[in-house]
C-alpha cells in the first residue's frame, strides 16, 4: 500500500505549520526589533500588560484542544454488534482470527504479544493510518473500529521489536 | 567583517556574575565532550538516513545497533552539554565541587563506552529505551555480556547523574537555608528580598525531577539485571514500560530544562539586561517540577489497558508544560532582546535560534500529547520529528552557543559575519527540512524505527538526507568559526579574566547537618519504624511468603526501618559529634550503592541457598536488609539534611516500586 495523508493528519499538519510559522514570525519580529534601543523599564511594563493577555489566549487554546479532545478519545469498546477478532504479534509475524471481514463492520480486536512489545498499526486500502494500539506480553489491548472501506487493509509494526521489525507486515481483506 | 571587541556584560553591574575559571573549564569540558559525541552521533544518523533513502543499503543488523548507539550516544552528547552549562550558569552564584562533577563525568563518559562496546562490537540491538523483554529476545543477534554491557552502561549514566544532582542539591540548599527558599517559594509569600537567581531555581528542580528519573532508572536496570543472573526473576512488562518510560522520557526532558541555567546568564550578557527572579519563574519552575515527573503517561496512551485516568494526567501535563515555557522562560528571553541593541555574534545567535526550536519542537510534542492525534501519530516519525526539533535545533545549538561563547570571551571578540551566516543559514535550513519531511511522513504513517521503509517512502527519506547533508556542511562551518575563534590567540581582555579567576570563591567543604531537626520528624521516624517493623510480625511474614510482590515489599519495610533508625542514631548527640566531619565521598557512594546491592539481592539465585537455614534465611531479612536501609541513611547524612531526606525516601520507593514489578523469584 502507498501511504496517503488522511483528513485527520492533514489537519495535524496544517495546525503543526501554523503554529511553527507563527513561532518563526515571532521570533523573527524579536530578532528585528532587537537592533533598537528602547529602556527596559518600558519593555517591562508593556510586555508584562501582553504576557497576561498572551497567557489568556494560550491557555484558552491548550484548555480548548484538551477538552476537544475528550470527545474523540480511542478508547471506548464493545457496543452491540461487534466482531471480537484475535490478534497476536510475535517475532515477526501477525496472526489474526478471523482473518476477513465485511466492510462496515465493527471489530473488536483483542491484541497481544507473544514475546516482546509490538505496535498493532493499522492502515485502509486507501493508504490511510486510521490508528494504533499497542501488543504488550501478558496483557490484552482492546481496540474497536469500524472497517469503512473494502480492500486490503495492512497492519503494520509500531513498536520496535527486533532486527526485522520493519518485515511485521500483514495484510487482511475486507469483502464488500 | 566585525572584528571590534566584544562588549560582553556592556550595562551589567551586579545583577549576572560571569563565572570563573572552574566554571569555564567544567563548562568546556563536558560542552567539548558533548559536542564531539554529538558529532559522531550524527554522522551515524546521517548514515541511518541515506540508507533509508536507498542511496545505499546499511544491512538491518547494522542500522538496528546504530540506532540504539544514535539514541543512547546523543541522550549522553545532550546530557553531557547541558550538564555542563548548567554547572557553568549555577557557578556564578554558588560555588560547586569540581571533584563531584568530575566524578558525575566520569562515569557517564565510562557509561557511554560500555554502551558503544555492547552495540558496535557485541550487536546490541533494542533501541536505546531496551524495553522489557526485547534484551531477552535476541534471537542470536546478541548475546548475555553485550546485554550486560549495556544495561552496565547505563546504569553508570544513571549513578554519574545522581552523583552530579547531589552535589547540586546540596550545594544549593545549603546556600540557601532551606529547599523551599531554594526554589524561591518563600518569594512568593513575600518573605524573601534576596530570592535566588533564576538559574539556581531551576538546577534545583532538576536536580529533584534527575534523582527521582534516577532511582526509577536503577529500579529497571537492576530489574533487568536481576533477570539476566537468573531467568527466574519475571518482570511485568506494563510496570516495566512505565518505569523505563519515567526515567528515559524524564531524562530527556531534563536536557532542556538543563539548558535553561546557561540561558539565564548568558543572554542578559548579550541584551545589556538583567534575568532576575520574579514570581511567574518560581511558580513556572514549580509546576515545571510536577509537570516533568507526570507527563511520561504520553507514551502509554496506545497501551488501552493502563487505567484512563493516567492518560489524563499525562495529556494535561504534557499540554500544561507549555505554559511556563511559552509564558515565562521565552516570553521574558524575548523581553530582555526587545529594543535591547543585542549583539549579534556566533555564541548569541545560536542561542536565540535554540528558542524557536524549543518552541516549535514543544508545539509538535504538544500535539501529539493529545490523545486521539497520538492514536494516528504514535511510534510514526512524528516522534523523531519533534525531539529532534528541540533537542538538535534548540538544546544543541545551546550547547553549541556556550562553546562559541567561552572562545568569544578567551578571543575578545566574535567571528566574521560571513562565516558565522552561512554556518547558521545551512543549519537552521538543514536542520528544519530534516525535520519538516519527518513531521509530514508522520503525518502519512510511517512508521519510526524501520531499516528499510516498505511503503514507498524512500523519497521523503532522500530529501530527509539531503537537508541532514546540509546540515552537515553548517556544523562544519560552525567549527571553523570556533577554530578561526582560537587562533586569535590570548588577547588584552584574559588580563582581567584571570583577576576574575583569581578572585573566585572557592568551593568550602559543607558542613554536615543533622538529618533531624524537629520533633515532628522525630515523630514521623518513629511512626515510620513502627510500621515498619510490622514487617516481622508472623501474619505479615506469612503472607510474604506466599506472594512475590508482598515478600518484596516486606523487604523494603525492613529497608525502610534500618534508614529511619540510622536516622535517629545518628541524631543522638554523642554519636552525632563523633560523625558530624567528613567522609561526605563515601556516604554519596553508600547512599546510591547500597539500595542497588539491595535490590540485586532479592534475585532468587543469590537467596536460594539460605532458604534451608532457617536463621540464615532470618539474617538475610533483619541484617541484610535493616543493614542496607541503615548503611543507606548513614550515608545519606553526610550529603546535607534536603539530600538525606531525599536518598532515603528514593532508595525505599526504589523497594517500593521493585516489589510492584517483580513477578518470578
């Protein structure tokens, strides 16, 4: 599969490159600015006045992402009709059961390692990263999605696991 | 060209104290060491890159053990630095002990040796995090001394930074009376006219976070090494994960925070301004303190079986993080250039240009500390992406800037404008593309961590490689500058340099203080003990016996109760005159041994043997472990009442924490 950028991580990189150009415009309005000689006192008073502002708008923007982001948390499970599917990461396999599924399911997937630590990382037909839970020895991840598209979905490695990590990939099918 | 002389300190007076000659060869020596490794390390990374890129092919044994070296070596170039600059900055205000930071580089320095033996020679491959179990599952790619070998080696990083945080603290609180005052608390009541300088704020909160990261490092290496004497001993891996996560992304954290210390003094040098102490820093340092100690639970998300509120916290620490950052420590930077005339010279530039990559690097990590972003960007090259936003582009151009400042100082003057451009200009392009293509592969799913990239990616790689490539030439051109810096030769200003040196303080020998002071901690060590003691009560017994994880525990009660009555002997007037001089070396040494040796101890093959004898498997408990908690607190007596209390509590919580782990044995 050729990777794709899907909607959510566009919006990632976009805010990512806000963020940045607006961090580059500050500094670079510093650097410029620098080269004038104004007193500090009057630097003091005005840029505490800004800071408290500064410290409004930036806790407003991290309390806002915070919260936002409680409502798309990946952790929720089970529901009513769900496909409990196996899965177990080893070195450096996949096995899954059942191995297809219907496209609009949704699957329950039960994930462990059967040595070391794997990363269960999983990706549409569309080239699309629709997320990740991790294949801990001893321990039973559950991870719920809805199967949208029909093709060839691949599972790749997401936690370093050995000199073949990079191999861990493992395809499945989901029918139409 | 600029060749005039520099002005440092033009409109100082009293407000920023350059260091001295200690300060400056401290400084030099582990900035010098850190650069180097630095170097080496990123060469290694370049290769790492090209191979990734197809512009040749590093076979997988090769890239997996380079990229272990990679993580580890630059953890130890970064480390080393800011160590460095740090000591350098806190020197100006107190006077440090030489022979402690030297022993603290030594062996991290011998640390990073065993790590390149364990990687280059014996093919140690699990990453620099070695997460339980993959140093186990070699699968003939490695064998038990490489494993050792690397497991040693970091625990000697480990114990050389504990040893340097000691001294700090020590140091520190005994300047300044009391820990709440050194972290300039009683500030904040209006209770002190004379705060601490900024600098010694927030070496004082990294020597707590850098003890704390410690202990739990020792815990899982000791952890590890327990189980490569004998395969009996059982780890669980989700406490495993947690523990080696605390101490690695904890350390790491550190870095930066280290590297603030120079920031404070030098910056000032170059505006003409003061960085005084003001209320937001202490309360910025404060939370700081909480934040770094509680945002690790970042890299768990993806393990759903931790409980949520973890996550919880760890989202809001790691989001909150940005706040005294953006709001106190770049903010006030960005005060002090503002219509500053700032000087513009090598050492001044790369330190304003180490902000904006603390700030876009911070903004990159705090992205990915959002929950459902982390589900699409974990393990991705996202990761890579952001710490090496901040740590190359903002932590290595600090240490960078310290260099280039002492050759400044030594030359009296800075290098030529068009030297010092191109080199900056080619970093700064270099160093942003190499990180803008990881951000966007991130973005696209790639995985980290992959010798041969399967999904078509190679391209994103090459361009990847190119911007290291130019990156490359820049830091070469760096180090012509600093080269060019050094023929300049001994001018004018050393004549006052050296009358600085020569009126430097130098370092008294601290005077050891009472580990107790008031009756309630006389109180609290009773209580202590006689909890403790119910360790030996025949229920409490039986029940250990019949379970690992409360017979471990049972062990750090007994622990706990030969500390807490060290603590009272040694309180006892008589005993206390005839123990108050000296020895402070060795009871640094008992103070971080004897809790490691504890922990090796409860490994089943040492014990075994005694389980027969019934009053040798008694003394094994009452001596061996009341003996170890006692040698511990005894030691830790000799290091200053903050740093006794603080030994202690770690090396019980590090029994604490090893019971909760520990399965098999």
């Amino acid at each position: 599969v050729t990777l794709e950028l899907g909607e959510a991580q566009l919006a990632i990189l976009v805010a990512f490159f806000a963020l940045s150009a607006f961090f580059a415009g500050v500094f670079l309005v510093v650097a410029l600015r620098s080269r004038r000689e104004l007193a500090f006192e009057e630097v003091r008073a005005s840029g505490y006045r800004l800071r408290k502002r500064w410290l409004v708008v930036l806790g407003a923007v991290l309390a806002s992402a915070l919260l936002a982001s409680a409502f798309f948390l990946p952790y929720a499970s089970g529901g009513a009709d769900v496909t409990e599917a196996r899965v177990v990461g080893g070195q450096f396999y996949w096995s899954l059961s059942p191995s297809e599924f219907r496209q609009g399911e949704r699957v329950r997937f039960d994930v462990t390692g059967a040595d070391v630590n794997h990363g269960f990382g999983i990706y549409d037909p569309s080239g699309h990263m629709i997320g990740s839970v991790q294949a801990m020895p001893g321990y039973h991840n559950k991870l719920t999605l809805t199967l949208e598209q029909a093709g060839r979905y691949t599972i790749a490695c997401l936690e370093y696991c050995g000199l073949e990590h990079h191999r861990m990939i493992h395809e499945f099918l989901v029918r139409p | 060209m600029e060749t005039g002389s520099l002005t440092l300190g033009r409109r100082i007076e009293v407000s920023v104290a350059a260091p001295g000659a200690s300060g400056r060869r401290i400084g030099l020596l582990f900035a010098g060491t850190g650069l180097a490794l630095f170097a080496v390390m990123g060469l290694l990374g370049l290769a790492m890159r090209l191979s990734q890129g197809d512009v040749y092919t590093l076979p997988p044994t090769w890239f997996y053990r380079i990229m272990t070296l990679h993580g580890a070596g630059m953890l130890v170039a970064a480390l080393l630095g800011q160590m460095g600059a740090m000591w350098y900055a806190v020197r100006s205000a107190v006077p440090l002990s030489a022979g402690r930071a030297l022993v603290g580089y030594l062996a991290i320095v011998s640390g990073a040796v065993l790590v390149l033996v364990a990687t280059l020679v014996g093919g140690f491959a699990t990453g620099w995090t070695f997460l339980y179990p993959l140093p186990f599952f070699a699968r003939g790619a490695w064998s038990t001394w490489t494993t050792w070998a690397f497991l040693l080696g970091l625990v000697a990083v480990g114990a050389g930074f504990m040893v340097y945080c000691v001294d700090l603290l020590a140091r520190l609180t005994h300047r300044y009376g009391t820990l709440a005052r050194t972290l300039g608390l009683t500030l904040l009541s209006g209770r002190d006219d004379d705060p601490p300088p900024p600098q010694v704020i927030g070496a004082t909160v990294v020597a707590i976070a850098g003890l704390v990261s410690s202990a739990a490092g020792v815990t899982i290496l000791a952890a590890e090494i327990g189980r490569l004497i004998d395969t009996n001993v059982g780890i669980d891996a989700l406490w495993a994960k947690n523990v080696t996560y605390f101490f690695g992304h904890t350390y790491a954290n550190l870095i930066i925070y280290l590297a603030v210390g120079a920031v404070y003094v030098l910056v000032p040098l170059f505006a003409g301004r003061p960085w005084k102490t003001t209320k937001p820093i202490v309360i910025g340092w404060t939370a700081t303190l909480v934040f770094v100690l509680t945002a690790y639970f970042h890299h768990l998300y993806m393990d759903f079986v931790q409980p949520e509120g973890l996550a919880a916290i760890g989202t809001i620490s790691s989001s909150a993080a940005a706040i005294p950052v953006l709001v106190v420590t770049i903010y006030t930077g960005m005060m002090l250039v503002w219509g500053s005339r700032y000087r513009w010279t090598l050492a001044s530039t790369l330190l304003y240009l180490g902000f904006a990559g603390w700030a876009i690097g911070g903004a990159g990590a705090v992205l990915d500390s959002l929950i459902p972003v982390n589900f699409r960007l974990h393990n991705t090259l996202w990761v890579p992406a952001h710490f090496h936003t901040y740590l190359l582009l903002g932590v290595m151009f600090w240490v960078m800037a310290l260099l280039a400042y002492f050759l400044e100082q030594r030359a009296g003057r800075t290098t030529p404008l068009g030297l010092r451009v191109a080199a900056m200009t080619l970093m700064v392009a270099g160093g942003f593309g190499l990180v803008a293509v990881w951000y966007i592969s991130g973005a696209l799913g790639t995985p980290r961590r992959y010798a041969v990239q399967p999904f078509g990616t190679a391209g994103w790689s090459l361009v990847g490689s190119v911007s290291a490539l130019v990156f490359a030439v820049g830091f070469f051109l760096y180090l012509v500058a600093l080269l060019s810096l050094l023929r300049v030769g001994r001018p004018r200003s050393q004549a006052s340099l050296r009358r600085a040196d020569q009126a430097e303080p130098a370092p008294e020998p601290l005077p050891v203080e009472r580990p107790v002071r008031k009756a309630y901690e006389l109180f609290f060590l009773a209580l202590v003990m006689t909890v403790a003691a119910a360790a030996v009560l025949p229920p409490v017994v039986d029940a250990a016996e019949n379970g690992v994880r409360w017979h471990h525990l049972d062990h750090a009660a007994l622990f706990l109760a030969g500390a807490a009555a060290a603590f009272a002997v040694v309180n006892v007037g008589d005993v206390w005159s005839r123990l108050r001089h000296g020895y402070a070396n060795l009871g640094l040494a008992l103070a971080i041994l004897a809790p490691v040796v504890s922990l090796l101890a409860m490994t089943p093959r040492f014990y075994d043997s005694l389980e027969g004898n019934a009053s040798l498997h008694l003394g094994y408990h009452l001596l061996f472990f009341v003996g170890m908690g006692a040698l511990t607190a005894l030691g830790a007596s000799r290091l200053g009442r903050t740093p006794a209390w603080m030994m202690v509590f770690l090396s019980t919580g590090m029994g604490v924490l090893y019971a909760a782990g520990i399965l098999g044995g």
